[in-house]
C-alpha cells in the first residue's frame, strides 16, 4: 500500500502498456501539381524595313575596284606584293557586288542574316544589303484563290453546293514567312473552311421570311465572308480584298424537288398578283357603272357579274361566251 491508500503495483505499467506518446500533426496533403509553367512568349515578327544602300554606285565601285585590281595582277607580274594586292582587291570587288539585289515591281525580298530576320526590301531596282545574307523572294502581287465546290448542309439541313474565289495579297512579309508554314497553302484551306461556316450558318432560300439567305442576300452574305477569311488569316499577314461566291445550287439529289418548290412559289406569286388585279377591275367597273347610271343591278345580278369577270380576268385560257335570252329569274 502507498502512502495515498493505493496499491503501487497497479501503478506499474509494463513497457508494452505505456501510454502512448502524442501523435506528430499530419502533415498537409501536398497540392496536386499544376501545369508546368510555359516557357518564355517569343515576340510576333512583324515587318519593318531592311538597311540598304543604292545599288548603282555600289556597282560601279566595285567595279572600279575591280578594274584596279586587275589592273595591279597584270602589272605586277614580276613582283608578289603588287600580284597578292590585286587579287585581294578582285576578291574585295566580288564580295561587295554579291550583296547587289535586283527589286522587281511586284515583289520583295526577305533578308536574314544567320538566321534572324533583318529586315526587307520592297524598294524597287538595284539595291545593296550585306553579302552574307540570306534574301529570300515573296510575291506581293494580288492573287486569286477559288475554292473547290464543297457540298454542305445550309442552316435548314438541305444539302447545297458551294464555292467561292478569294481575291487576296501578302501585305506582311514577315508574317508571311515565319507565320505560317506556308502561307499560299494556310490561305486556301482556311477559305474553304470559312466557306463550309458561311454555308452551314444561312438557309440556301427564306421563302419569302425576314432571315437572310444564301441566294437572296448576296451582298451581306459575301461581306461577311469576306471578314471571316481576313480574320482567319490574318496570321499570315495576308490581306483580304473580296471574297465571292462563284457558285450556289442545291444538291444534284434534291435538285429536282427544290426545283418544283420555287416553281409553285412563282405559280402562287403570279396567281396573287392576278387575283389582285382582277379584283380591282371589278370594282373598278361596278363603280363606273353605277356613277355612270348605266345598269341598275341587285345584289344576284351583281354577284353573277362579278362571277363571270373574275372568270374571264383569271382563267388561262380564252373563255367563251354564252348568251342568256332569258332573265336570272327563269
């Protein structure tokens, strides 16, 4: 017994029965890891104008050199100094005339230099840039780009066919070169996918409704094309000047039914105008009869009478006349 009135064996505790020690915090569960960070933006190449220098008293420098140095090799025959200065001149003369670049009218030239973009030349002659340069020739001129015929569903589920021509230039060289793979080939398929868009987003016809169509509204059609395909391939630094559509007709399968549409809608088109015009001259001639005092009808005779003239004004054919000698009443 101790001295508090409890057994100290039963506060022994064994090893294996120690009370435990206090559990460490756990530890936070590690964030899941996210993207990993992009590397560094490279800087859209847009054009800017290469340093150059006017290429004809380049030329006739280095030809003046040239003609020196020719001139020494010859006359130094017999002395090594004299030969070695004018060949050193003749290489000097050839260096600089490799950096002559000619300029045609339509186009430009791209320069690099180790592999950097230096600059271009849309200045038009002989122009000089360094000789160890890369010139690279581009095409400005305006170019013409017909899609092949697509067959799409327009926005009513018919399936129509479709094509257009794209009339298009480089206006960033820059771009044109380094934007795109090739810029020729970036063109003419995203014009055809603008197309496919512009096809599938409109009905081929609205039947008379308020909602633009493919062949009632041309005009609106083709202007949004057309901004369509600039947006596309603005990228590539090209240009956009018209977009149209060159062709627009319904499937070859539908053709035929569609066909019978539009003539019902003219056949019913032209009946309504008639149906107008003949009532019109009815009326038109009820009242100057009746101004006129010329017949006194009742309402039987004047029913029969607007009758036979909405039958004579709108029949296809040539009607034949009866005649009644007799009265309405017998």
């Amino acid at each position: 017994m101790t001295a508090d009135g409890t057994d100290g064996a039963s506060t022994i505790r064994p090893a294996s029965m120690a009370a435990p020690a206090p559990l460490a915090p756990a530890a936070a569960p590690a964030a899941p890891a996210g993207p990993a960070p992009a590397g560094p933006v490279t800087a859209e190449i847009t054009e800017f104008a290469a340093a150059t220098l006017p290429g004809w008293p380049v030329a006739w420098a280095a030809l003046a050199v040239a003609v020196a140095g020719i001139a020494l090799a010859a006359a130094g025959a017999g002395s090594k100094v004299t030969t070695v200065v004018g060949v050193v001149l003749i290489l000097i003369a050839l260096a600089v005339a490799a950096g002559l670049t000619p300029i045609a009218p339509g186009e430009a030239r791209v320069v690099q230099l180790l592999g950097r973009y230096t600059g271009t030349i849309r200045a038009q002659g002989l122009q000089w840039v360094s000789p160890v340069t890369k010139r690279r020739r581009i095409s400005t001129k305006i170019r013409n780009h017909e899609t092949g015929v697509a067959k799409v569903n327009d926005a009513d589920g018919n399936p129509i066919e479709i094509a257009a021509v794209v009339v298009w230039q480089v206006e960033d060289t820059a771009k044109a070169l380094f934007g795109v793979d090739d810029f020729s080939s970036f063109v003419a398929i995203q014009a055809e996918t603008a197309v496919r868009r512009v096809a599938g987003s409109y009905p081929y016809d609205a039947h008379g409704g308020e909602a633009l169509s493919l062949r009632e509204n041309a005009e609106e059609i083709t202007a949004g094309l057309a901004a369509e395909i600039a947006d596309r391939v603005r990228p590539a630094g090209v240009l956009v000047r018209e977009a149209r559509l060159t062709r627009l007709s319904y499937a070859p399968e539908i053709a035929t039914v569609m066909l019978r549409r539009q003539q019902a809608s003219a056949v019913v088109a032209a009946r309504q105008r008639i149906v107008d015009g003949a009532v019109g001259m009815v009326e038109a001639a009820l009242a100057r009869l009746s101004a006129d005092g010329v017949v006194d009808l009742d309402d039987e005779r004047r029913a029969a009478m607007v009758s036979n003239m909405m039958v004579v004004l709108c029949s296809d054919q040539a009607t034949q006349p009866i005649v009644n000698t007799g009265t309405l009443y017998q």
